[in-house]
C-alpha cells in the first residue's frame, strides 16, 4: 500500500470515528468507538498491523501519521467525555436541589437519668477519697447473698429480703453486700472499694418501692480501720452530697453482716432541721446502713480478724436521687418519660 493510499484510508477512519463520536449519547457508547477505532482489534490498529505491506521507506512517515490520528481520536474522545460527565453531574445537581427553606428535622438529644446523675456524684465523692468502683453480678449464689454474709439457711434475715429464686442455690441477689464477700475473697488488700447495682426484692410497687432498685455497697478493710473512720467517712460524704452545713446522726441498728451496726440519718436538707414536710417534720432523713464488718464474715472470706478490721455501707441509689432531686414518687424514676426526666 502506498502513503497515499494510506493517508486517504486513515482520513476516512479519522471520519467515521469523528462521526461516531459526536453522535454518541452515552459514556458506553464512546466506550464502543475506543474499542472499535483503537482497541485489539479496532481499524486504527488493523492499519498498524498492515504496515509489513507498506515499502520500508515509507514506514516512519505510515508510523507516524497513524499516531497522529490516534493522537486526535484520543483528544476528541476525551473532549466528549467531559462533556458528558459535566452534562451528567448538571443533572444530577439539578434534580438533587436541597430546600435549605425546609425546617430541619430536630434530632432530641437524650437525657442522663436521675439515678444515672445521682450515681456519679456518689463514685464522684468516693473516688476523690481513693475508692475503687467495682461490680458484682445480678444473678447470685444465695452463698454470697446470704450465708457468707453472717445469714445462714433458715435465718428470719433471709424472710425480710424476700427476693427472687432461681433454683435452691442461686437467686437474684437482694443487695449489693455479696460484692463485698466476692472482694474480700479474691485476697487483695487493703480494700476500699464501691460496688454500685441492681438489686430485686419482691415488692409491690408503689411511691418508694419497686421489686428492682439499686444500691451502692461501700467496703473498707485496712489494718486498724475503727468505727471513728465510718463516721468521719460518712459525715464527709454527706456533706458533699447534700451540702456543708448537713449533719449526721447514727442510729444503733442491726445488720447481720457488721457489729455494731447503724442506721445514719441526715439532717434535712430543706428545712435544716426544723422539721418539715420533707422530713415528716422530724428534722432527720435516713439515708443508709452501716457498721463495722463482722469478725465472722471476715474469717469466712479468708482475712485474719485479728490483723484486720474494716467498715461497710450500703446506700440507696433511687433513695439519693429522690431526695436529691425532691420527687416524691419513685415510679416516676421508671416511667422514662422524657418529659420528666429532661428536668434534671
Ligand atoms: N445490705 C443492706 C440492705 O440491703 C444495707 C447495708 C447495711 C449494707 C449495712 C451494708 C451495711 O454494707 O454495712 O438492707
């Protein structure tokens, strides 16, 4: 073949791709014209292929008239291309017009629950004194609830916290004081911990019970830990959960687990002490049991009595929060209506 023949072939190529080019609609269909004109086995590279037909001194000048028009076929098509993307992304823009008019579509951010803000002041408080916070879990061994506690099987102890039974040997613990056993046990000492959790007894429900509530256990077991280090403890987190001025008052109780026991009383945060309708016009609300940890349950969770003492306590978490938060019916606590509960 000659060079003229040659340049009159590709000039008729370089037409008909032109053609198809701007005829094409579509990404695919230039698609179509790259492998037709350029591809394998496109009419462009069927040319190259013939140049073993074309007179060696011929060749460079075949050579590089092919490039050229691959050169502008190329060119074309990528001019095209971006046409088309531009057109497509004009489309695209067009129908996905956002109405920044509209109103939005408020996303409620949720709300701490009272018990939840309660709590946190409380680990708050005794992590600031060097406590640890650890947990215990909600299905229990009556071993741990009851018998490592100083109550054995048949003790009326058992009756009072009435809970629920899963079989003969676990129950779903009816406090947190088996945190404490599980503590002790585990042989690290000295101990200051917390054990904040739920809790079951089978209660009706009513303003200030519920068979599932919480309680926040506190344990301390050093060497010559004495009743003075409960009080001065106690006193100090009162104060810090219900202000400086708040006084204590620790009422002989019992409790199977601590000798001797107490009940503490607060004097009342609202009226100070007068006596108001907050406190039932006594002037001290109760606000938890304590004692010193009894030398039996100590022995029974392998520690030595005679080298160490300890205090306990345990608290009512919802107990706190209603009188934090003065609401006077704990179901409101369960309801989760966010209209209540966004208050506080
Ligand atoms: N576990 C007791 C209850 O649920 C509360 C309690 C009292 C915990 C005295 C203690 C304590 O650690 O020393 O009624």
């Amino acid at each position: 073949m000659s060079e003229v023949n040659i340049r009159e072939k590709l000039q008729a190529i370089l037409n008909e791709a032109t053609e198809k080019i701007q005829a094409a609609d579509a990404l695919e269909k230039l698609n179509e014209v790259r492998v037709n004109f350029l591809g394998k086995k496109g009419q462009l590279t069927a040319v190259l292929k013939g140049m073993k037909d074309v007179a060696p001194e011929d060749r460079p000048k075949v050579g590089q008239l092919v490039n050229e028009a691959r050169e502008k076929l190329e060119g074309l098509m990528e001019e095209s291309k971006s046409r088309m993307e531009k057109l497509l992304l004009e489309k695209k823009l067009a129908e996905e017009v956002i109405d920044v008019t509209l109103p939005a579509k408020k996303a409620d951010v949720g709300h701490r629950h009272p018990n939840t803000i309660a709590l946190e002041e409380v680990e708050r408080i005794f992590i600031g004194m060097g406590y640890e916070v650890v947990e215990g879990p909600e299905v229990e061994y009556q071993d741990y609830n009851f018998t490592k506690l100083n109550i054995p099987e048949g003790h009326p102890a058992r009756d009072e916290q009435d809970t629920f039974f899963i079989d003969d040997k676990i129950c779903l613990r009816s406090q947190t004081s088996p945190v404490q056993a599980r503590t002790m046990e585990k042989g690290k000492l000295p101990i200051r911990m917390i054990a904040p959790g739920r809790v079951f007894r089978s209660d009706e429900v009513d303003a200030t019970h519920s068979p599932s509530f919480h309680q926040i256990e506190g344990l301390v077991i050093d060497k010559h830990i004495t009743f003075a280090d409960l009080k001065g403890t106690l006193e100090e987190f009162a104060r810090e959960l219900f202000g400086p001025e708040t006084k204590t008052k620790f009422r002989p109780h019992h409790f199977p687990f601590t000798e001797p026991s107490a009940e503490v009383d607060v004097s009342c945060f609202k009226c100070g002490g007068k006596g108001c309708r907050f406190c039932k016009g006594s002037g001290w609300i109760e606000i938890l049991g304590c004692g010193m940890v009894h030398p039996h349950v100590l022995e029974m969770c392998g520690i030595d009595p005679e080298e160490y003492t300890g205090f306990a306590f345990g608290v009512g978490l919802e107990r706190i929060a209603l009188l934090k938060y003065e609401i006077d019916d704990m179901r409101l606590l369960y309801e989760n209506d966010y209209r209540f509960l966004k208050q506080f």
